[in-house]
C-alpha cells in the first residue's frame, strides 16, 4: 500500500516532467521573458498582483502582435520570499530557460542578491519598486522611483502652508535599507531646510512588527512639541496594526498627518480607511488619476482580474508599482522592436531616452544615461473609499538622482551605470 | 535532481548494491565539477546553474546531517540550527565583504556613514582567522548555551522551543543595521576568494568539490562516531537518560560534545554555502528554516547517516523543481509530502529501504 | 403680509449661508483658509449647518459637488466649528467645543471667548473655556492676567501646556520674575501628571499586548500542553478564525445590514466551529496517529500548516482583507489628557480573561474537563476506567483549535487579516505556553501577561527590536533557572 503509493507519486511526478518538457519544444518559436516575484512567503502579499499585471501586459503586447513579429511567452517562477532562491531562479532563468528579460523583485535584498547573477551573465532586470537608490547597474533599469522622486517632495508638501505647515518630523519606519536610507537623506535635507535634530525623531520598528501602543504614544508625546507630522517609511504588513493603533488613540490626520511611502490602493484594501481620512500617500501614480490612458488601464486591469478570476477581482485596484511594472514591459517591447532583436546589449542602447505615454498622465522617459525613469510625483489623501485623491503633483517628471546628493561621498558617483557599483 | 532514481535503485537491492550505488553517487558527484570546465557548448557540459544547485543542495545535505547527530542519535532537537549555519556563513561573508571593499569598507559600511569596522570585524581581512571564526562562532555559542541547557537537564519539547528562541533572537539581531552585519541585505555582491575570481568557474568547481569533501569527511566522522562506544553511549541517551544515569554515567559531556561538533558541521556548511550561493543574510536564521532542516532529516530517516542526505536532496530537490512547474501549488505538494512521510513512513525514506532488503 | 415677511426673515438667514457656501466653493485654498479664520472669530449661529456640511467635505446636504479639503483646511473647520458650537443651547456641545478650542484656538477668537467665558452658565463648560482662554492668555500683555493663566494651567495634566509652559520658559521670552516663578511651578505640575498618565499608559499597553499573547496562546495550551501536540498549525487556526470574522462581516454587511454593528459578536461562535471543525477533522485523519511522538505531529502539522496558508491564498488572495472595528470598538476612554484607553483593547483584555475563566471552568468543572485531565495523565489508565481516549482526545483538541478560532477572531480587530497571520504569532504562543509550564492554564495566564508587560516596559527604554531579543535571552535563562516552566507539575514520575 505504502509502497504504491510512492510509486504513483513518482509516476506522477515523471509525467508532469514530461508534460513539462513537450511545453517548452513547442514554444521555440516565441521570446521568453522571465518574471520573477515570490507567490508564497511574506512578499506573496505585495508580489502576486505584479505578477498577474505583467501576464496581462504580455497578454496586450502579444495581442497586437508581440515584438519583432514573435509573441512573448512567459515563465513564471516563484522565488518564495527566500532571498537565495531569488539567486537561483534568476540563474536558471537566464541560463536554463533562456529568457530575453526579467520582470521582479520587490524588496531591496532581493535585487541585491540577483543582482550578481545578471552582471556576470548580462541579464536584463526590470526593478518596478521604489527604493533607496544608491545604485545603478548597467543590467537593471529601474522603472519605480528613486527618493528625490517620491521623499523629498512629500516632504516639501508638509512643510508647505498647505500641508499643514509641519515643525517637526517623527520618522518611523521598519528597520532595513530602504527606510534607513529614506531617513538618512530625509534628515539631510532637513537640516538643509532648518529643522533642528531636536525636532527630528527616528524610530525603527523590527520586521512585522505588530504591536504600535508604545510608538504612537511617543508620537502623540512628541507631536505635543510643534505642529508635526510623521513620515512612515513602515513595511507592508506592519501598516495595519499601526493605523488601527493610530485610530484607536484619536489620533487625526488633522493634528498629526502620517505620509506613507510603502501604502498604496493595494495595502488599504486590508483596512477600514474611514478613520484614515486625511492621511497622505506619496507616489508617481494613483488610481484615481483622471485620464484617458489610466481609465483604459484601470478598466483593462478590472476586467483581466475578472477573466483570469484572480481573487478579490472584484475590488481589484491598480496601484504604482504595477503602473512601474507594466510601464517597463511596454519600453523593454518598443525598445526590442526599435533594436530589431532582444539582445540585451542591443536592447539596453535603444531603451535610453525611450518614452511612452504612462497611466499617470504624463509621457514618461527613460533616462539616457542613469538607468531610471523620469516620473512625476503625486501626493495623495487617503479617503473613506480606498482611493487616494491628489492634492499636489509636480509640473513634469522629475529625474531620478539613485545617487542621492543628501549622502556624502555621493558626489564622486559617475551618472551613468557602471558594472558592480 | 536524481535521488528518486537512486530509491528505486536502492530500494530493490541489499547493502552491497547500495554501496555500490553510493560510490557511483560519489564518483557523480566528483566528476560534475570536473564536466562544469567543459567548453560552453559541448554536449557533456554541466551548466552553473545545475553547479551551484547541487552545491547548494550538499551544503543542507551537511546541516542535515548534524542535526541529525543531535536529534537522530542523542534524541535532542533542534529547532535553531539555521542559527549556527547562519554564523558560519557570516563569518566567511565578512571576510568575502572584505575582499570586496579592498582597502575601505565594506558597501554597506560607508552607507550607515560608519568611519571605522566594529572590534569584531578585525582580523576578517585574513582568510586563517575567518576561517577561526567559521568554527568558534559556532561553536563556542553553542558551548555555552549547550553548558547551560544541559546543566539544568533542559530536554525534548522545552529544548526545542528554546532552540527556536535562540535562532528567533538571532535573527532579529542580525536584521538590527546597527549590528553591524548589514541588516536584512546582509552580504552580498562578493568579487574574489583567495584572489580568484568568485564567478570564475574554475573557483564554482573548487569549491564544489570542497563541499563533497566536506560531506564525505562529515560522513565518515559521524559513522565513526556512531559507531564507537560513544555512538552507543548517545544513543542511550536518547532511549533512556536517567538510567544511564543509574548505571554510573554522566551525559552531559557526551551531549555537550556531539552538540557543539553539530553546531560546528553546521557553521563549516554555512561557510561553503556563501561563496556558491552569493548570498547571506538574516532570514537564514528565520526559524522556518531550521524546521525545515528537521524536515529533510525526518523525511530521510533519522537515526540513520544516509537518510538526512536523502531527505535533504529530495526537498530542495522538489522545492527547486516545483517552484518552477506550479509556481502556485507547490506547497499543497510540500505539505502533503510532509504529513503522508510522518503517517506511512515513520522511519523516512531510508526506514522504506531497510523494510524491503530486511522482509 | 406678515407671514410672508417672517418667511422671508427665516430665508435670510438661509440664503446667506448658501451664498456663503457657494463663495467657499468657488474659492482659492487660502482665501478659505482666511474666510474660516474670519468666521471663527465671529460666530453666527446660522453658519452653523454649513460648517457642518463643509466638515462632510460639501456645502450642502444634497449638493453632489465635492470639496476638495486638504489637512489644514479641515482643521480649521475644526475649530470654527467649535467656535461656533459655543452658541449651541446644549451644554455637553459646548464642553466639547470648549475642549477642542484649548487645542486650537486662535488669538483672533480670544474676545469671542472672553464674552462666552463670561456669559457661560454650566460650570463645567466654564472651566473647560477658561482653560481655553488661559492658552491665549499667555500672550497677554498685563502680568497680572498672564499669572493667572500660568496657574490655571498648571492644574492640568495636558501635553499642551507643557510645552506652552516651556516656551514661556525660554530665555527673554518671560521677563516679569513672578510670572515666571509661577510657570516653572506649574509646569513641575504638568509634568508630574504627565508622568503618571504615561506610566499608567504602559501598563495598560503592557497588559494589553498580554491579553493579545494570552488569546494566540491559549488554544495551544490545550493543544499542546495538555495533549502534547506539537501543533504548528495553531497559527492557522488563529488566521481560520480571523478569516471567519471576515466571512461573517462580508455576509452580514450583503444579506443583513441592519445586523452589521454587531458581527464581532456573531463572529465568535462561527470563528470557534469553524476553526474547531477543522481541528478536529484534523485530528481524527492525521494527529489521531501520531501521539506519544510528539515531535513527528511537528513535521506533519507543519504540512498541514504550509497546506492551509496556501489554500486561504489562493481562495482570498494574497493581500490582506479589510476586517472594520464596529462604531463601539472604536474610540477610547480619555482617562487623562494624555491617556486614552480604546475600546477594543479594553475588550479584548475583558473577553481574553472571560475566555480563559471558561476554559478552565470547562476543565475543572466538567466530566469532558475530567476526562481531558484523565487522559493527560495517563492515557492507558484513563482508557482501563472506560474513558473514550479517542473521542476525548478529539474534542479537546477541537476544544483547543476553537479557542484559537476565538482568539483569531480578537486579533482581526488589532491588525492583519492575511494568509500569513498565524504565522506571526506561532513563536510567541509557544514562548508562552513554555515559559508558563506545559500543561498549566495558569502558567499560560501570568506568563503572557508578564510577557506583555516586560516587553512594554523595555520597549520605551531599548527601542522595539533590542526590546524582543532582550526579552528572548530572558526567557532563555528563565527556563535555565526553572526547566519546567513557571508552574511545574509536581511529582515524582520520572520517565
């Protein structure tokens, strides 16, 4: 019994393998394109809708026609939240499937630990998630925002008459690179701007940090102070707890604004936002941007998750992150298409100064030099219907400075992309 | 990749047949490093990737192992040994970091705006004293919380959850950036060992064949161990621990010394794993996956040498392989696989072999 | 004639606060800004309805046109609100107004609540405005109405002053010496009320996170301390309860919306049959095989784990799902000027001691409670009495999977609702359940209060992070100093 049982499992196991096998001989004729974020494990929550928003744009690109006459076939992999895994997989994308690009990664140690493999192999990374810069590889292009494109300009909001006319800054966030280093150029700039340290409070909450009692008593203690406003640089899953604990000691976006760098429509889907109202956002993309472009985009995004009965299609939302991601397939297939072929050294030539009309609104660029997109920033409000509605944006698209001049050293930095920097 | 072939090979044959087809798993496994300098292109080739996959998947095979001298042997398990292959790791990563940065700091360093190395770093510039560390961090940690757990006769389900809580406390201390380890990116983007290029696959079939060696030299000493008085002694301990007691023995040193030479098998692993993987950082210390390493060995058979490999290659082997073909349904196979392991086959996969060639 | 006339009086009043409303509009954000600092100073009440209304982010109650409001502009609403509100004829209005205005007020409004403190009848909304007026006071010119403010002050304990207090404090910000005298009394004043609402704070937030750690563990107590399950699914029976909540909120709010205040409640029994349905079918297929080796139900509970993350994945998605705090869970007691003690930390506090005076009625009390502690003891001698093992067995552990069902239920109103929710309390509930000694509901109890409090009280000093490993290298040497736990079971078994 025992023994059969075994047996039938590696029959099974064999002939999935096979199946597996006459797959992929009978897609010889198409590009394979690698994407590359985690559906299980603790990123599973923020991964999976970029993984279903780059199968529904290759299902677009494929549509009218894929690129240089071939369609795009897919291979999705999952990397399981596991930081080495992420090194794995990129690895056997590049060399066992063969794939022209990737599209993935989320958080900052991934693409760290990928970011080895595509240098020593000449992979093609598209990174799609704002992050700490100070970094810029001739082999990812980095199509989410860099902090002069998402931090400072909040920051500028709340000090403005506007914002609030904030005094005095509490930096929360969870501890790893990208909010230390958000922080880090943050207090720079500050000071630059004349706030003292003594208004300036920096706090670092462990991974899943749940239990924000102590910390929003502190900010109630320390928004006693001045007019004060918080910056939270908190990690996807931590949110929650800290806006309920926010809500729950009557804390108000009146008396002390919270402006988030990690929140977006897809992270207030899990909370009641009615207590929430007035709290800020800071993004290069909302949902609710008014034009053409995005009501195409939003409509297409509602009725793919519908099609595909992706869980929760109902209340699907677009968010900036997949807005990054399906930007970047739709340059990489205008670049592939201008180059006439995918190779990457080819692709990478023809993507500087490639531009394409953005749900955002505006016409986005990528730089010619720096590896990263040049993207207007949004300051949204959350309101009691899971939207954010903008309050202020920029004029055009910021240029992205990975190299933040708030870090010292950073002026040597050369602005174009040099392998192992 | 290839252990279901080597079950059913096994499976239908008595020890000399198994001997014989450990050999040619050893004679395999010595000779993919050599068919890894193949020119590209020719037809024996093995890729980088199978390279450090299987390199990767040996570094388990060797925790596995010394897990299961603790828990297979001397009944005490584990939940933290992620912990002691996690400082292993490290301090060979502090040395890789060092080689990185040359003369300055290492990346991560220069970014917090730190001038000077912390204390502990001195000296990991030199490969002997990383090395040193590779072994004593491990090692001595282990010796003291061992010393301690032992003395106050500190057992089964309490031991294990304080293990966990040792692992759990580490893992948050290392994602502290003031720690001075890098944080949750821990170490990454390494350039050389000893001077040669890390990538360079000359250095991947090295250090691939360090890692047989490794498993083999772990091998050969726990079956020595196992099989000498003292194999018995810890065994005794794991079957009845006061009466051996009664008879006049203190088990305490005997358990003390097969826990830190785990520890130490651990840190050793940890220290080849970095270089192949590319990659260290705190979530090695996660207490996921120290349960998962008493998976493998459960899976495999515990109490037995040959078992934890098996059952370290066959998870990672399927893990790597399902992540790929149901990206979004390979962990209803891993967990069914867990549970239908415990409930039919209580001796894991090695206990299904020994039924058939002893009926 | 007449009536007309005195319709058209009624009207006027009306029609300037449409005109008004319509001219807010249409308006720039600082000429709103300016509008509402002039309407704060002179309050009419006929504004009244339309501050209301622009609060609400319109002008009108039927008018579709929105507001677009930003956090500067509400909170002047705020204020002018308030301003306004002192006109209103019920007095706990005008206590809160009067309350709002000591955060907010502005020197522009001072005459308005000078002429308001002096006409004020209800003695409590009297004190409230002069506590308001003694913050604008401060910038008074006479000494004499400045040290009377400084004094008025330092009998509250609220934040505010301090801070107003120090500034006064400044070098040449105060030159009269008794004024300033007096300040530094009252500010030692604020500041010892200050300290004791924070330290009350702490302990509160301290027995508070117990109560959390006490509901995640308590079911694994059963599960594991008294039947030596070493369940590592107990997370996800927590995340089953959670999810039923969800369920059942989703549910109520499609099929009865009038019952939706209330699915907290009808959440609970739905949360522990669901959670203990799927505990007991578990034991009857898979743990029913695995006692007395208790570190094998480990590895399979860890299957059966890693299976119901999956599932609850792929069913609800990935992303977290919204689970809402009913209007009664929301808020808190302002206790002091610095201390508010929120509803839902304060049941669940209530319902964690509630669930564990059940538990162990039902233990101690019952004949299943017997059989439960028979079967603990020792399994062949209960079976030998005729006890029903298997059947005991399964309830309890059915027992221990609904209480967590339960607890999942409590968690879903203080943070995630996700696939990963068990999974972030698994640690902490075996912590627990050790530190307190296996087997013991008592343990449980003080142990996870002592837990929570510890931790909250490091947590100001060392920062979150060294906070929990600190409390982990104790927990470490506790169990060093006491292997079995805070309450060992006595006796002489020896294995």
């Amino acid at each position: 019994m025992k023994r059969r049982s075994l047996i039938k499992a590696f029959t099974l196991s064999a002939s999935i393998a096979a199946m597996g096998l006459s797959w992929s001989i009978q897609a010889a004729e198409t590009i394979k394109v690698g994407i590359l974020h985690s559906l299980s494990g603790t990123m599973a929550i923020s991964e999976t809708s970029l993984k279903d928003m780059a199968l529904m744009t290759i299902d677009e690109i494929n549509a009218k026609g894929g690129v240089n006459g071939k369609l795009l076939e897919p291979v999705v992999v999952d990397p399981a939240s596991n930081w080495p895994l992420f090194a794995e997989k990129s690895r056997q994308l590049l060399t066992q499937d063969k794939v022209a690009v990737v599209f993935g990664c989320w958080t900052s140690v991934s693409r760290k630990s990928v970011l080895p493999v595509f240098e020593e192999l000449n992979g093609l990374l598209f990174y799609p998630v704002q992050y700490e810069g100070e970094e810029m590889s001739p082999n990812v292009f980095y199509t989410g925002a860099a902090p002069n494109q998402q931090a400072i300009p909040a920051v500028e909001y709340l000090m403005s008459e506007d914002g609030g006319g904030a005094k005095r800054f509490f930096l929360l966030g969870t501890d790893y690179v990208y909010p230390r280093t958000t922080n880090k150029i943050l207090r720079a700039f500050l000071h630059s701007k004349g706030v003292a340290d003594k208004d300036i409070e920096e706090v670092y909450t462990p991974f899943g940090h749940s239990d924000y009692q102590t910390i929003v008593a502190n900010i109630k203690k320390f928004s006693a102070g001045g007019k004060t406003a918080v910056i939270s640089t908190v990690n996807g899953d931590s949110n929650v707890p800290f806006y309920k604990e926010l809500a729950n000691q009557g804390l108000k976006a009146t008396d002390v604004p919270v402006v988030a760098f990690s929140v977006g429509e897809e992270e207030l889907r899990g909370i009641d936002t009615k207590p929430l109202v007035g709290h800020l956002a800071a993004w290069n993309y909302f949902e609710s941007v008014d034009n053409p472009v995005n009501q195409k985009f939003v409509a297409d995004w509602k009725a793919y998750a519908k099609a595909k009965n992706l869980p929760g299609a109902d209340k699907a939302v677009t968010n900036d992150p997949m807005e990054a991601t399906y930007v970047g397939i739709h340059m990489w297939a205008q670049a592939a298409q201008k180059a006439g072929s995918t190779d990457v050294d080819k692709v990478r030539e023809a993507l500087a100064g490639q531009s394409f009309k953005a749900p955002s609104g505006f016409t986005l660029t990528m730089d010619k030099s720096n590896h990263h997109l040049h993207k207007p920033v949004m300051i949204g409000e959350i309101q009691d219907d899971g939207q954010f509605s903008v309050v202020w944006q920029t004029e055009e698209p910021l240029r992205a400075q990975p190299w933040s001049p708030f870090i010292p050293g950073n002026d040597k930095r050369p602005d174009y992309a040099v392998k192992g920097n | 990749m290839n252990q279901p072939l080597i079950v059913t090979a096994t499976r239908k044959a008595g020890t000399r047949v198994s001997m014989a087809v450990g050999a040619v798993v050893v004679l395999v496994l010595l000779a993919l490093p050599l068919l890894s300098l193949l020119p590209d292109g020719h037809a024996l080739q093995v890729s980088a990737y199978t390279l450090t996959l299987v390199g990767k998947i040996l570094c388990y095979a060797i925790v596995a192992l010394a897990l299961d001298l603790v828990w297979g042997y001397a009944g005490l398990l584990s939940l933290g040994h992620g912990l002691f292959f996690a400082l292993g790791g490290y301090a060979m990563g502090m040395y890789l970091m060092r080689q990185a940065a040359g003369d300055g700091l290492p990346g991560f360093m220069t970014f917090l705006s730190w001038s000077e190395l912390p204390w502990y770093w001195a000296g990991t510039q030199h490969f002997a004293w990383a090395l040193c560390l590779v072994v004593l961090a491990p090692g001595l940690l282990a010796l003291v919380f061992g010393f301690f757990a032992f003395r106050s006769r500190i057992k089964g389900v309490y031991f294990s959850i304080m293990t966990q809580a040792l692992t759990f406390a580490g893992m948050l201390l290392f994602f502290r950036n003031e720690t001075g380890f890098g944080g949750n990116n821990g170490f990454t983007n390494f350039r050389t060992i000893l001077g040669f290029d890390i990538t360079a696959q000359g250095t991947r079939a090295a250090l691939f064949l360090l890692t047989v060696g490794l498993l083999l030299g772990s091998l050969f000493l726990c079956w020595r161990l196992t099989q000498s008085k003292f194999g018995r002694l810890l065994t005794a301990v794991r079957d009845a621990e006061n009466r051996l007691m009664f008879c006049g023995y203190d088990p305490r040193g005997f358990k003390l010394l097969v826990w830190v030479l785990s520890a130490v098998l651990c840190g050793l692993a940890g220290a080849l794993y970095v270089p192949q993987v590319g990659i260290i950082n705190p979530s090695e210390m996660s207490p996921t996956n120290s349960i998962e390493a008493a998976v493998w060995v459960a899976l495999g058979g515990r109490g037995t040498l040959i078992g934890p490999l098996l059952g370290a290659g066959l998870v990672n082997g399927m893990k790597s392989w399902f992540t790929v073909a149901f990206p979004e349904f390979w962990l209803f196979f891993l967990g069914a696989l867990f549970i239908l392991v415990t409930l039919y086959l209580p001796k894991g996969v090695v206990g299904l072999v020994k039924k058939r060639s002893q009926p | 004639m007449l009536r007309l006339l005195f319709t058209l009086l009624l009207l006027l009043p009306l029609a300037t606060q449409a005109s008004e409303g319509e001219f807010f509009l249409t308006a720039k954000p600082a000429e709103q800004a300016s509008l509402l600092e002039t309407w704060a100073a002179q309050p009419d009440a006929a504004r009244l309805p339309l501050l209301e209304n622009l609060r609400q982010g319109r002008i009108a109650e039927n008018d579709t046109r929105k507001l677009r409001l930003n956090n500067r502009l509400r909170g002047l609403i705020d204020n002018t609100l308030a301003s306004h509100q002192l006109l209103s004829d019920q007095a706990n209005v005008r206590l809160v107004a009067a309350q709002q205005l000591q955060k907010t007020a502005q020197p522009a409004q001072m005459a308005f609540l000078d002429r308001r403190f002096a006409s004020e009848p209800d003695a409590a909304v009297h004190a409230a405005l002069g506590l308001a007026l003694a913050n604008l006071q401060l910038g008074a010119s006479e000494p004499a109405v400045r040290l009377a403010a400084v004094r008025l002050l330092g009998e509250t304990g609220d934040p505010l002053a301090r801070t107003r207090l120090e500034a006064l404090l400044q070098p040449d910000a105060e030159t009269d010496a008794a004024v300033r005298i007096a300040a530094e009394t009252s500010l030692a004043q604020v500041q010892r009320k200050l300290l004791v609402g924070e330290l009350l704070g702490q302990a509160f937030s301290g027995l508070s996170l117990g109560s959390i750690l006490l509901l995640a563990a308590l079911g694994l107590a059963i599960t594991f301390g008294l039947l030596g399950v070493i369940n590592m699914a107990h997370g996800e029976m927590l995340m089953l309860g959670a999810y039923s909540t969800y369920m059942v909120q989703v549910l109520l709010q499609r099929y009865a919306p009038g019952a939706i205040e209330f699915y907290p409640l009808i959440a609970l029994p739905v949360a522990f049959a669901v959670s203990a349905g799927v505990g007991m079918a578990l034991e009857r297929t898979v743990i029913r095989h695995l006692y007395g080796r208790p570190l094998e139900t480990l590895l399979a509970t860890w299957g059966i784990s890693l299976i119901l993350i999956q599932a609850v994945r792929l069913i609800f998605g990935a992303q977290n799902v919204e689970v809402s705090n009913p209007a009664w869970l929301s808020g808190g007691i302002q206790v002091l000027p610095n201390l508010v003690l929120p509803y839902n930390r304060l049941v669940i506090i209530g319902f964690a001691l509630a669930v564990v005076l059940l538990t162990w009625l039902l233990l101690n009390r019952t004949r299943l409670g017997l059989n439960v502690r028979a079967v603990t003891q020792n399994r062949n001698m209960a079976a030998c009495c005729g006890v029903s093992t298997g059947r005991v067995d399964m309830l309890a552990f059915g027992l221990g999977s609904g209480i967590a069902g339960l607890g999942g239920v409590a968690l879903s109103q203080v943070g995630n609702v996700g696939p990963d929710l068990g999974q972030s309390y698994i640690i902490d509930s075996f912590l627990v359940v050790v530190l307190g000694g296996v087997g013991q509901l008592a343990g449980s109890l003080w142990a996870a209060f002592g837990l929570g409090i510890a931790n909250k009280l490091l947590e100001p000093q060392i920062g979150a992070v060294l906070g929990k490993i600190l409390i982990l290298a104790l927990i470490i040497l506790f169990i060093q100093k006491r292997p079995q736990g805070l309450f060992a079971l006595k006796g002489r078994v020896i294995d």
